[in-house]
C-alpha cells in the first residue's frame, strides 16, 4: 500500500482534488519503477478503452490491470477541509484577555471655606491664702476641694495653672520675692492638675498674718515677667484670701497703695481678680479689683470682687467663672486648598496587557452584562461618531482611557448591578 503523502508541503495548502491527483501520480510512478511492461496511461484514454474515461474509475482499471490492489487513502479528516485550516476570526471571539472594567478617579483642587475657633492661651497663677484663719474658720478643707473640683473639670483643659501661698517664710512685702516664684510652676490642664492637687494636700494652713502686699506684688509681678517671655500668652493674678491686711511687719494695709499695685499691673498688661471667702475686707478686694482691671465678678451684687462667703465651696463657681471670663475664643473664616476626588461613572483605565505584551488599541472590546443580556459595544473613531452601545478611546493617537457614549453611559448608569469587562486580544467590534 502507499504511504498517504503528507496533505501539506511546505505552506501549500492542498486541496481535495489535488490530493487525489498526487496519490494517482504516485500510484503510476510506482508502477513504472517495478519495471512494469505495460504502460498504465493507456487505461485512461477517452476513446472507451479504459475506465478511466469521463465518469469511470481510473483507481479500478489500474486494479484490473494487475497492478495489485491500490488503497486510496482517505482524505485526512473525511471531509473537505484541512486539519487546522484557519478559519476567519470573527471580531470579539477569539478569546481574549478579560479584565473588570476599574473607573477612573480624578482629582482636582477645590477651595474651602471653614469656620476656626482659637483660645487664646491663658496662664492663672492663684495666691492661695493658707493662713491659722482658714483652718480655725473651717474654710481650708471645703477650699481645697473646690479648688481640686476645678483643675479637674474637663472645661478646664488647655490653661496653665500655677500656685503658692501666703503668707510664706522669708516672703518680701516691699519686692513680692518668694512669693513671685510658684509653689507649683505653671503647667497645662490636665497633665498639671496631679501635681496641683499634691500640693494642696501638702500644705498646712498654719501662717500667721495677712500679708496682701507682699501676695499682691508676688503675683501680679510673676505674670508681668511670664507675659514678657511668652508674649502670645495672657497671665491672669487671681488673689484669694479670708483675710484682712493685717498681723504682717513690714507690709502695707492702706488700700489705696495695695489696690495700686493692682492698678500699675494692670497698666502692663496684667488682669488681677480678687476672690474673698467668709471673713474678707470685700471693701478692699473690690478695689483691687476694680483697679486690676477684672470685670464684675458677680453683677448680681454690688461686690466687685469674687464673692464666696456664702461657702468655701463655692470657691470652684468663682474660679470657673474667672476662667470663662479670661479665656477669649476668636471664630474667623479660613479658605483652604483641599484636593478632591471624583469618579467618572463611565470611563476606565486601559488594564495591564497580559505577559507584557503591546497594546494593540484595535483589539480591545466592551462587554456589558446585565441581568437579561451580553452586549459587546461597539468602538467608534470619536466622540464626534458616537452612538447607542458604541465606546471610543480619549486620545485616538495615544489613548489613556475607554471613555462610553453619552448614550451607552447613560444605559450603563440605569443599569448599577450590571457587569462591565475589559477585552483585550480580540479585534475590536467597529460599526460596518
């Protein structure tokens, strides 16, 4: 039998006609090798000699001649095609890269309007009376308490508090040294309260005499010198006492002079309160007040003054009322550059090719899937062409993105559970 010739030679693709012609010629060439007398052709003359006229078999005549039985071989795959023939691609179908569709997120700079609230700082330094007359007059323990009460209230967060005593061994009435250096060094709230209740827990009230000159020239000058290095910083004197200046050597009870020294503060820049408890010259502590510069502590009553001997508790209202009073907030508007984004409803980055392989902007489709239906879009050369279910690139000469019709965009929206990929491989679907 003949080995069937290959159906292919080189890139010949041969035909069905010619692959029975090839295998006829080998057939005849081989007879003619075996040396064979009789010249085959003549079997396939037209005259009617041999059947291998119009309409006869020439495989059978040779058969009949006695060449031996010829197997024809049967074309390759029995019909009329070759094996692996190429067929035409049809656009969108040849099995492409599929990506999900991500949108395109841009972003711009916007301006801003916003309402800012500022607290200008504020540093209390508080004179703390601890005089043998707080004690014996039940008035140092309800007044430790209050006084904790509001380095502890949450609305005082973010003032500094400082803190000392009087009268105080070796204090000076004539200069206020010892008494313009804290006990307890200014601090913020609420890292500060700790060592501010500490102190107060430390401290016995067992000084005698009411040295309000030297308290007075002690606190006002420790906030003229705190401001003059922390000038964007406000220092409050607060002067609490249950006293009269009294029982001090050396120092002065005439009320104008120590109301002045609330005054010459003042003139730096310094606002001095004075808060009284049961037992106060509130004649006095109005004064100073008045001329430390502090507003009316308590416009109910004719007391300039802090006025708290209804209770040594009530230490803490006063105090939270000084600090409300000092504490200034400043609201204004700021316009800022804030940088925002927004995300195109119908425009896509172009994925990653596949094996790092080039993009090839004409093969890359569209695929919508809803619910009831598969649409492949179709890509037209420009917005200017667009169409219902139809796509196009942003740049034709270097495209960055797959940007959807107006009327497909408009479909897609309508549609927030349907699927979108990208195809990359397939030659894109175009309008015909």
């Amino acid at each position: 039998m003949l080995y069937p010739l290959v159906p292919k030679l080189g890139d010949l693709v041969v035909s069905k006609k010619c692959w029975e012609t090839i295998v006829l010629c080998a057939a005849l060439a081989g007879t003619v090798a075996c040396g064979v007398a009789e010249d085959p052709r003549t079997r396939f003359q037209p005259d009617g000699g041999g059947s291998g006229s119009a309409g006869g078999d020439p495989w059978a005549s040779l058969h009949d001649s006695g060449f031996g039985p010829i197997d024809v071989p049967a074309w390759p795959d029995g019909g009329g095609t070759l094996p692996n023939e190429p067929e035409d691609e049809k656009p969108g179908e040849c099995g492409a890269s599929s990506f999900e569709a991500e949108k395109i997120t841009v972003q711009k700079e916007v301006q801003v309007e916003s309402q800012v609230t500022t607290v200008k700082p504020v540093v209390l330094y508080i004179m703390f009376d601890h005089s043998q007359s707080m004690k014996t007059s039940n008035l140092w323990d309800p007044g430790v308490s209050a006084m904790k009460s509001f380095i502890n209230d949450g609305k005082s967060q973010g003032i500094g508090v400082g803190i000392q005593y009087f009268p105080l061994n070796g204090g000076s009435c004539s200069t206020g040294a010892g008494y313009k250096t804290p006990k307890v060094d200014v601090g913020l709230l609420p890292a500060q309260a700790a060592k501010l209740s500490q102190s107060l827990d430390d401290a016995n009230p067992d000084g005698f005499g009411t040295p309000i000159e030297g308290a007075l020239r002690g606190v006002t000058e420790f906030c003229k010198t705190y401001q003059a290095s922390h000038p964007a910083e406000q220092c409050v004197s607060v002067l609490v006492t249950d006293g009269k200046p009294e029982y001090a050597s050396g120092c002065s009870e005439d009320p104008n002079t120590l109301a002045g020294i609330a005054g010459a503060a003042k003139t730096a820049g310094v606002t001095t309160f004075a808060v009284g408890l049961s037992g106060a010259d509130f004649s006095l502590l109005d004064k100073i007040a008045k001329q430390g510069g502090a507003p009316d502590c308590d416009t109910s009553s004719s007391a300039w003054a802090c006025n708290v001997s209804g209770g040594a508790g009530k230490l803490a209202d006063a105090l939270t009322k000084i600090r409300d009073t000092v504490v200034t907030t400043e609201t204004h508007t700021v316009i800022e550059t804030q940088v925002e984004e927004t995300t195109l409803p119908c425009e896509w980055g172009i994925p990653a090719q596949p094996d790092g392989r080039a993009f090839d902007p004409d093969k890359v489709n569209i695929r919508w899937t809803t619910a009831s239906a598969e649409t492949t879009f179709l890509r037209v050369s420009s917005s200017a062409k667009c169409q219902a279910n139809a796509w196009h690139f942003d740049d034709a000469e270097a495209p960055k993105r797959l940007v959807a019709c107006p009327q497909t965009c408009d479909a897609i929206k309508s549609e927030p559970n349907a699927k979108l990929d990208i195809l990359l491989g397939c030659a894109s679907l175009v309008p015909q």
